[in-house]
C-alpha cells in the first residue's frame, strides 16, 4: 500500500486519510494527511474508505498536512478513487 492513498486508524491519535510513505510494524509515516476529527455519511472507516462521505457539509476534516508520524496505527485500509475525491472534496474545518 506504499504510495497509495488509506485511511489509518490509530490508537490514540484519531483517524487520519492520506498518502502512505512508509511503514514499519505499528509506526506510520503520511504526507498530505488529513485527520478525520468527525465525519457524516458514513457507517465506520470501512465505508468511508469505499464510498466516501454522503454528507460532506456536516464532516470536520482540518486542513491537510505535509508530513505526520503516527506510532500506534492499528488499521490501514486503501481508499476508493471515489471515496478520495469525496474526502479531498470536504471543506477545510476551522474553527
């Protein structure tokens, strides 16, 4: 799944949909990440990373970031090109 976009569930560190750079047991490295704080239209991660979200104007996705480290993934799940373009789609959430 190198290179390829997913949606990484951590421990801790919430849910996060991306470009996978590297793995390495439970540590994860991702560019141009997204955490997904609060997402609508979606059953669980595993829908959302098939079919996106239905109702993109009530999710809260932040702002991508260039490069995040995350140390406790537990799920990794490739994406859709439609479940993509739908979470790429999703306003930036601020506050």
């Amino acid at each position: 799944m190198i290179g390829k976009h997913v949606i990484v569930r951590t421990y801790s560190a919430g849910v996060f949909a991306g470009i996978l750079k590297s793995r390495d047991g439970k540590e994860v490295v991702m560019t141009d990440a997204r955490r997904l704080w609060y997402w609508d239209g979606a059953a669980s991660i595993s829908q959302l990373a098939v079919d996106g979200v239905s109702k993109p104007k009530t999710c809260k996705f932040p702002a991508p970031v260039a490069l995040v480290l995350l140390t406790e993934a537990i799920e990794i799940i490739p994406t859709t090109d439609a479940a993509r373009k739908s979470i790429d789609e999703v306003k930036v959430w601020e506050m």
